[in-house]
C-alpha cells in the first residue's frame, strides 16, 4: 500500500539542477515519449489499489499512434491517433471519440517551461536506480510553495523514456505510483499490434465535441491563483443535450479542472458545498448563483479551496439599443 514517509521517498545527496539543465532534462523525457516507439506493461498504484495497462506506442516520424489496454477490471481498449482518442466499450458495443487531455503516461505533458521553473525546482540522485530491467535516471521535483505536489521520476539512461513517476503530497507521502514492468523501446511495431480486439461492425460511435467558449463574456470571473494559469476554456458534452463548461489550469505540471454546470433540482445541499478526495484527485464543489462549480485536480486541497474561492460570477447585462 502507499504512503511512504518522506524520509523514504526522496532521496539523500541529490544535486540540485539548473533552469537550462531542468528544461533538458524534461524536454528529453517528453520528446521521447512522443516520439519513440515503445511497447509494455505498466501499473499505477493509488490508494492501495493496483490498475495494470498495456501500451503500444508508434511514431512514424509525423504522427503518434497508441494502443492501450485495459488488464484489469471491465475491458477497455483505447486507441489513439496523434489528439484524438478512441475509447472502445465492448459490453455497450460503443464508441467514444474525444480529443485527448490530461497527462498520459509515459508523457510528462509539459506546459509552460517557464511556470514549471517558477513553480519547482529538479533534483539529480547521483545513485544508479533500475526500473523493468532497465538503467534509469531518478530526479526529484521539488515544488517551490505548499500549493503543489512534490514528484520523484526515474528516466531511461539510453532512451530518456519516463519509466517510473511517483506523485508525494505535503506530507511525504506516495499518492501515485506509475511504473513499467516490462518494455521494449525502439524496435518495429506492425499496424497489426494497433488492431482492437474486437471487431467494431455496428457498433454506436459516439462524438464528444468541445467547443472554445469565452467564460467572461458569459459573466464568469476566474483569477490566477496559486501559480496556475488558464490553459482553455471549452463547451464539453457530457451526453446528448448535456453540456458542461470546462476550464483547464496548469502550473507547468500539475494540471486542475473547474467544471460549471446549471443547478439542477435534484442536486442536494450536500452536493453543492462538497469536498473529498477520489484517489489522488481533490476536488471541491460549491454553489454558485444558480450554477454548481466543481473544482479538481492533483494537487493539495487548499489549492482547490484557494481556485474555487477566486471564482465570481456576475450576469451578463444586455446593452440597450442605440438610438437612431
């Protein structure tokens, strides 16, 4: 189970990395996860649970191609082709098509170096560490304010591929743990290995389009707040006829979510101001005129609290006609 003490998980004797050396470091690691081919098992550990994937990752020198497989739990298969994924549903014969978000391991997701380097610091561990039979790397990321987690990575001496991430909380603690046990980099992958496992004939492909949509000009303010910028706003669907607006914030890592949808009257008191933790994710919910705005992300709670206090909302006034 996770939940290291922090004496355990960062490492002693480190050396600490400049702003040029940090940028290599993390740009090496993101280029190679785009551009490499690779192919394995990976699992992430949370909250004492263990969810195992397979990956098959393809770069043909202009477009990345993906294949993941669900191991564990209901079976999933999800297949991507540069931003656009695939989510195959083989119990619903459905599909669901998206544009791709969030981080995807082994994709450090990298926004804005310059927020990364005000926001946290890099640490070389001088030691030789191994990870799925390979010789890796270990840096530590050192958050510089209590706002964010710290992260531990180990990356792949020849290749540069991430093949460990560990997520550690203001207390020390282990929240997250992704790692491969078994990979295989560089060597040719078939257009076979990219084929479902399922033949989809007849099956229900649903398309969840995201619109831009302009928050303020709908009466919406949102400061930055601890560090975290705005990265987009959009018009998600949720299911026919059912739209939530979505603004996405990053501080160059750590990524947060600030969905606001209609109150609607079936939704109770208790889950207009709730709060909790869905495993390494916080989230926040609150009561907003008549919208409820949910806050969430990887990061520590008081960083939901201080990002869904910043947001106000005021009705749009309609402008008089000018007159002739």
């Amino acid at each position: 189970m996770l939940g290291f003490q922090v004496g355990s998980v960062f490492a002693a004797n480190l050396i600490e990395q400049s702003p040029s050396q940090t940028h290599d470091v993390l740009n090496r690691a993101q280029l190679a996860a785009q551009t490499l081919n690779y192919q394995g098992l990976f699992a992430t550990h949370e909250n004492g649970v263990m969810h195992s994937m397979r990956i098959i990752h393809r770069f043909d020198g202009q477009n990345q191609q993906e294949r993941l497989i669900e191991l564990d739990d209901e079976p999933r298969e999800y297949l991507r082709f540069n931003n656009i994924v695939q989510c195959l549903i083989p119990d619903q014969k459905t599909i669901l098509i998206e544009p791709v978000t969030g981080r995807r391991f082994p994709d450090l997701a990298v926004g804005d170096m310059h927020a990364v380097l005000k926001n946290y610091t890099l640490w070389l561990d001088p030691k030789p560490h191994r990870v799925a039979g390979r010789d890796c790397q270990r840096y530590d990321i050192k958050p510089r304010d209590n706002y964010r987690r710290a992260y531990t990575m180990c990356v792949d001496t020849e290749s540069n591929l991430l093949l460990k991430s560990q997520a550690i909380d203001t207390l020390g603690q282990v929240v997250e743990q992704v790692a491969f046990s078994e990979i295989k980099i560089g060597e040719s992958i078939s257009d076979q290995a990219f084929k479902p496992s399922w033949s989809t004939d007849g099956w229900q492909v649903i398309e969840k389009v995201q619109k831009q949509v302009d928050l303020q000009a709908l009466g919406w303010k949102i400061l930055p707040t601890a560090g975290f910028e705005q990265q987009m706003q959009m018009n998600r669907m949720l299911a026919p006829n059912e739209w939530v607006h979505q603004v996405v914030l990053s501080d160059g890592l750590a990524v947060m979510s600030i969905f606001i949808e209609p109150h609607r009257a079936q939704q109770t008191a208790v889950t207009l101001t709730r709060s909790g933790q869905i495993g390494s994710v916080n989230m926040q919910s609150k009561q907003v005129d008549d919208y409820l705005v949910t806050v969430l992300g990887e990061v520590p709670p008081q960083t939901i609290s201080q990002v869904i206090k910043s947001i106000e909302f005021q009705s749009p006034q309609v402008k008089p006609e000018s007159k002739r």
